[in-house]
C-alpha cells in the first residue's frame, strides 16, 4: 500500500506506546493525536490518553480542528483529569510518556522554545515552553518529535534551554533518534540514507551500530489512520 | 453574593497595573468580550496571568494595555500560523515582559496564593535555564535536607472567565474543559464572569457549580467568548483571527469590532462568518 510520510511518522509514534502506561499530549499535536489513537486501538488497548482538554480516553467522530485544546477532545470521554492533575502526576513521577516538540533540539536533547538570540533581548520571542520544563525533568520518558529536520531545527546547542532531561526518542521525518546522554541514530526511514541525516543535521551524527530502516506503515495502520483523519490534517505541520 | 451587572461597570474595578488572569486556554472559552471592554476602557500597565493564551493577549498587546505577562505559551496552533504577533513585537522591542514560566509555575503560583503561603515548591525546573528567573528560587528542605525549587505566589487582583451558565445569585456552570478557571476564581482577589445565559436556576444535574462566594461580577453576555470557542455553544471562529492577523490597521480594528456596541457585534461577525455559529455546533 502507498503512504505519505506523515503516515510513516505516526506509525512510528503509535509503535512506540506498545509498552506505555498512559501518554500525554500538549498545544498544537494533531500528528501526536492520530499516533495515541492509533497506538490505543492497534497496540496497547489499556493505554490512558491524556490532553490539556481534561478529557481522558476521548474517542472523536472526527478530527475537527487542528487545535489540541479543542473540544472535540471530550467527545465520547468518560472521565476527567485536568491539565493541572496531568502536571502533579508527573512531577510524582507517574506520567510514562509526554509527547515534546521542541524549535531547536540539540545534541544533548535540551529544546528551546523560548527566544533566538538572548531572552532579555531576543531576536525572535518565540511562543514559549509551556509545560515543557517541567514536564522534561519528571516524566518517565519524553518523545521528541519535530516535522522538519534541517540544521536550524538540530543545533549542536540550543541558544536558551528551555527544557531538558529523560528523553527516549526523538522522532523526525528522516530519522528515529535513540538518546543515550546524546542524540543518536536508531532507525532510518524508509529510502533516507545516512548522507540525508548528516546533510540535515547541525551536530555531528552518530549511527548506532545496529542501524535500521524503519518497517513500513502496516494495512492496518494506514487504513486506521485514513479513518480517524479523513480530513488529512496529519499533512498540515509537514508541508 | 455575586453581584449581576453590566459588563462595563464590572471592568471599572478593574484598575491599571492590576495582575488579572484570564480563564480559558488557546483559542478556547476565554472571555474576549471582557478583553474588548479592557480595551475600551483603555486599561494601561496590566499583567496578565494565563498558563497559555492566544488572540486575548495578542489583542491586549495590540492596544498597549499589557507590561508584563506571566504565561507558559502565547501564540496560537498550527491553523493560525504559531505567532501572536503583537505580542511577539512588543516584547521583542522591550514594550512587554516575557515572565516565561512553565505552565505548571504558572499553576504552582497561583496555588501559593489560593493557600495563603508566599511560595510554593515544585517538582522540578532542573536543567531549564528558565530555573534562573528571579520569580523561582530554590529553599533547602528543612525535614530532609534535599534543595527543592519553589515559585513565587502569583496572586492575581481579578480573574475574568468566560462560562456557560449562571443563575441570578451568581453561581456560575462551567462545562466541558475546565482549564484553570477554578484556581484562579480561588486565588485571585476579585473575580468577574461573563456567562452565555443567566438563569433563574441551574440544570438539577451531577455537575456542580462555582459558588457565588467566590465571584464578584456576573455579566450576561451571549458569545462573550467569540472569536474563541464555547463549549456546546460555538467554535473557534478561524476566520475572525486570521483577519485580525492581517488587519495591520489596529484603530481600523478598534472601530470596525471594538467600538461598536454588542448587537452590532454579534450580528456583523455572525453574518460575515456565514453561518458559522450554527455550522460549528456540529463539531462541538
């Protein structure tokens, strides 16, 4: 079956959540979304959801905006945990996985979604961390993941850290990156090669030894995914 | 008890400097109408509170009202293009302070200040360059000797929220997400809601009300959260923003959508949104 590359990158996210006790996702994630609605369905049919809406275990009729605040979130949920019960649990050390965008992502996996430039007078005020530094620190395991993967986005140092600490994966339209104190290579996707990554990327590369490419997008996967965004906003963030 | 009043006369008490915080999240069930007011009654040097905002800052930021702002986010999500403009160049040029918390800080000072204590310890900013700002320290932990971090008390002087329901002594329905409006009803020291529908009484159903102890100000104000969404009420109204976006005459703005008076308002955005209220309750 053909499959477009936001549909390789949410099948590697969904894959990801196999083992995960509940996941959580924040602003403007609607490929994060289609990944944990995904992996619930196909994976791990115990996984708990969780959203800045509050609503848990959502099962929407449709995707309808591209907000990740947005009430289509609460429909078909049962119950409630709200965004400030999402933070306590982490910080008591019980959130398993946090999906985390960063702008810049470097080598030692600190993003900065601050400031380009200094943070007194920068360049560019960028929107901010939003629970970013804090969540970093206490969740079990951080999913980075970035839908461009040039060398302003992967710098060897973010020029403001605005959040650090326990990532697992970072994923990118090129690349799953394995984190071991530093970034590294752990899977290519399908047709990228190593030169790909190294041209793309603003720190020096390291492939693991065991590099792979990435399995293909599943039937089942695909059609899934075409099911619950049939409007195609998976595209939105790669174009 | 609550009292019910017009919209205008319940901003009056709000006064310039003050630390307010406005309820909602994003483009989501935040008390624009209230901020249009704000605007109106040109408030000057506010701080505003929120763990993340959108077109109500980005708006207060337009017409020079803000000083500071204390937020976890400010800009919108992938359809309205990440930047809050306004503010992005007023803090940019020096005009407004980013006070960058996480929203968690965010939360943990107002949660200081609905305990009463002047700090709150959080778990944890480490390894964030935002631990350096002069709102967090960090304290030694008198019973096991470990450095906690802690976060200044964030008492907001208003908060404004926008609900769905209140009844005539002021107990007001929020449904749906529920962000962080009921912290700040708790934390801040006067509080005014604007509600889509006054009733004589609430729904008898599981969901509970706010008490009306806690709130100063009820004003009836139908779509008061457009171009925001309203839970079972309306949607995001995608259009409006962009056309802020692009308006790049801010007193244009002022006099084609702040000025006029609320019917007005309501039945300009209504017909230039073409249905969009309706259509939208579909996706809510």
């Amino acid at each position: 079956m053909e499959y477009t590359k936001p549909e390789v990158f949410i099948s590697v996210m969904a894959r990801l959540l196999k083992d995960a006790e509940n996941a959580f996702l924040g602003v403007a994630s609607i490929v994060p979304v289609i990944s944990v609605l995904v992996g619930k369905e196909l994976y791990n049919p115990n996984l708990t959801i969780l959203s800045i809406s509050g609503a848990v275990n959502p099962k929407p009729s449709r995707l309808a905006s591209l907000s990740t605040v947005h009430p289509f979130l609460f429909e078909n949920a049962r119950s409630q945990f709200t965004l400030t019960e999402i933070f306590d649990l982490s910080a008591r050390g019980e959130l398993d996985i946090a999906f985390l965008g960063g702008i810049q992502v470097d080598r030692k996996g600190r993003i900065n979604r601050s400031v380009i430039g200094s943070f007194n007078k920068p360049k560019v005020r960028l929107p901010g961390g939003a629970g970013t530094a804090v969540l970093m620190p206490t969740v079990r395991r951080v999913v980075l993941w970035r839908t461009k993967h040039d060398r302003r986005a992967f710098v060897e140092e973010v020029d403001f850290a605005t959040a650090a600490g326990n990532v697992y994966k970072c994923v990118t339209p090129l690349c799953l990156f394995g984190f071991d104190g530093e970034l590294y290579v752990e899977a290519l996707f399908p047709g990228v090669t190593e030169e790909n990554i190294i041209d793309n990327t603003g720190f020096e590369v390291r492939f693991a030894e065991g590099i792979y490419e990435i399995e293909q997008p599943t039937e089942e996967e695909l059609e899934l995914i075409r099911e619950i965004d049939r409007e195609n906003l998976r595209g939105f963030d790669f174009k | 008890m609550s009292e019910i009043v017009e919209l205008e006369k319940g901003i009056r008490e709000i006064k310039d400097g003050d630390k307010v915080a406005i309820g909602g999240n994003l483009t989501h069930r935040t008390p624009i109408s209230v901020v249009y007011e704000m605007i109106r009654q040109k408030k000057k040097n506010l701080e505003v509170i929120k763990t993340a905002g959108a077109f109500d800052i980005d708006l207060l930021c337009a017409f020079r009202a803000v000083k500071a702002v204390w937020a976890g986010y400010v800009g919108y999500e992938s359809d309205l293009g990440f930047n809050a403009m306004y503010y992005r160049r007023s803090v940019e040029r020096g005009g407004v302070i980013a006070n960058e918390n996480a929203c968690y800080t965010v939360i943990s000072g107002m949660r200081a200040a609905r305990q009463g204590v002047p700090f709150m310890p959080v778990n944890t900013l480490e390894g964030s360059d935002l631990r350096r700002m002069e709102y967090f320290s960090t304290v030694e932990d008198p019973f096991s000797g470990g450095v906690v971090y802690v976060v200044r008390a964030l008492k907001p002087d208003f908060a404004v929220l926008h609900a769905q329901l209140a009844d005539r002594e002021g107990n007001v329905l929020i449904r749906g997400s529920k962000f962080e409006d009921i912290l700040m009803l708790q934390a801040a020291e006067r509080t005014l809601v604007t509600v889509e529908e006054l009733v004589d009484s609430l729904p008898a159903e599981l969901e509970m009300a706010q008490p009306n102890f806690l709130i100063d100000y009820v004003a009836e104000v139908n779509y008061g959260a457009h171009p925001t969404s309203c839970y079972l009420h309306y949607d995001t109204d995608l259009k409006f923003i962009r056309n802020f976006q692009k308006y790049g005459d801010v007193d244009r703005f002022y006099e084609d959508y702040i000025a006029p008076e609320r019917g007005e308002y309501i039945s300009k955005v209504l017909r230039e949104g073409k249905g969009w209220s309706t259509q939208s309750q579909r996706s809510l």
